[in-house]
C-alpha cells in the first residue's frame, strides 16, 4: 500500500465532500471574492456546477485509493 496515494485520496474525498455539502456557501464566498476583485459574476447561481464537481473529486478519490491498494 502506497501511503502518498491514500493521503491524496484522502483530500480528493473530503474535498468533494465539502463541495457537495456546502454548495450554497461556496457560491456565496466566490460572489463575495468576484465583488471585491472588481469582477462581475454573470451567472448568480452556480450550485449544479459544485454538485457535479464534488462528484468529480469522489471518482478522482476512488481511483487514487486503489490505485493506492494495488501499489
């Protein structure tokens, strides 16, 4: 077992979990940051796109995590 690769499959997960379970607030802090950088966000409501991309980093964690078994 690779320890480097379960650690990194560790945060890929708990980052797509966070992503997933505070959609709301992550869309709320990027608004926030865009406003005071002087940029303008042209889609208010962004909450599919961090659904989908905690989706994407659980699939990146399971693919780590065996790759991390099979080492």
């Amino acid at each position: 077992m690779d320890i480097l690769y379960f650690i990194r499959s560790i945060i890929f997960l708990v980052g797509g979990l966070v992503t997933i379970i505070f959609r709301k607030e992550l869309n709320n802090f990027k608004n926030r940051l865009l406003i005071r950088f002087g940029f303008k966000s042209k889609v208010k409501n962004e909450i599919k796109g961090y659904y989908q991309l905690g989706i994407v980093f659980i699939i990146i964690s399971v693919i780590l995590f065996i790759v991390s078994i099979t080492l």
